[in-house]
C-alpha cells in the first residue's frame, strides 16, 4: 500500500479521534434549552437555592450573555460560590465585550469601587459610556458625577445635566437632586449616553 493510500485513513482517524475528544467539551443547546436553563437558574436564585443557581448559569455562560453576567455578579457576591472578585471582573468584562449593558454598568461599577484591586476609574469611564449610551439608568448617573465632578473627564455641566436629566425621568435616586442642584435639564437637549465633541 502506498504512502497515499494510507494517509486519508490516519487522517479519518485522527479526525474520529479529535471528533470525540471534543464531544466531550462543549454542549450546544438550542434557544429553549437556553431558555428553560436560564429560568430553571433564575427560580433556583430567587429561592434562595444559589448553588443550584450558580451550576444551572454557569452550564449555559459560554452560550448566553445573560448567564455569563449572573455568573459574574455571584463569584462578585459569593452567592454559590466562593466570592472571587477577579473571576468575577474576567467574566463581567466577556459579557460586556458581548455588549450587555448590564455587564457593562456592573464591571465599571467594580473597577470604580476597586473591588479586585486598586480602583481605577479611567478603565471603568469607557464600559460606563458604553451602558449610559444604552440607557442604562444608574450608569447614566454614575457618569453624570463623573462629568459634574471633572476629575476623570474633562467637567462638562451640560452634558452632566442631559445624563441626570435621563436618570432622574427613570427614577435613579439622586438624580434629580442633582440636576435640580445644576439648574434643571438643559433646553431641548436629547437623552444620550454620549458627550457632545
């Protein structure tokens, strides 16, 4: 038999073999096993059952954003799990690179409080933009200090206004306070969760 011949079958065998080391490895689920998995998650948590809650999360976190969060939002908590801020900030920080505002909001909300180490505000300034341009009510607040406060970013009343303004119509409390503190919402202003250039 030739060198030929003999390579499409070492290659079909390797293929076999890497095909079931595989298998093993990762699970894909459809939309409503995500779903009942993720519910199944939530209604463990709600009950106060947080390790159930944790494994059903952390079974689906690879294939759902939201699980992702919840994950990290317990090893941030210790709910479940031994409290690991830095798995915590890792897990939040894949969820907000897949977009999720929430995500977003809660790790610029750790690096702030320098929950795994130091507090570092410049890193936390661009994931909160990013879940204040979503919107996201306490994120848009956080950010309106920020800009009030100018020690991160350059101060900018106006824009500071507009964010408390956004906050406060969502009942961020606080927010109103400070923007009545600034003399109200800026005329004809739009919400936006990003500074004017």
């Amino acid at each position: 038999m030739s060198a030929r011949a003999i390579h499409p079958v070492r290659l079909a065998a390797l293929s076999l073999c890497l095909c079931t080391m595989l298998g093993g490895c990762a699970i894909a689920h459809d939309s409503e096993e995500l779903k009942t998995i993720f519910n199944e998650g939530l209604a463990a948590y709600d009950a106060g059952r947080y390790e159930e809650a944790y494994r059903l999360f952390e079974s689906i976190d690879d294939e759902d954003v939201a699980a992702m969060r919840n994950v990290g939002l317990m090893l941030r908590k210790g709910q479940g799990v031994a409290k690991d801020p830095k798995a915590a900030e890792e897990m939040l920080q894949r969820a907000a690179e897949d977009g999720l505002p929430t995500a977003q909001y809660d790790l610029a909300e750790m690096l702030l409080n320098g929950e795994a180490g130091d507090p570092d505000p410049q890193a936390a300034l661009p994931w909160l933009t990013q879940a204040a341009a979503a919107h996201h009510p306490i994120a848009e607040y956080r950010l309106g200090l920020l800009y009030e406060e100018g020690t991160v970013v350059e101060k900018n009343l106006g824009f500071a206004r507009t964010l408390y303004a956004d906050a406060a119509a969502r009942g961020v409390p606080g927010a109103k306070e400070h923007l009545d503190k600034l003399g109200g919402p800026v005329p004809g202003a739009q919400p936006s969760g990003t500074p004017p250039p």
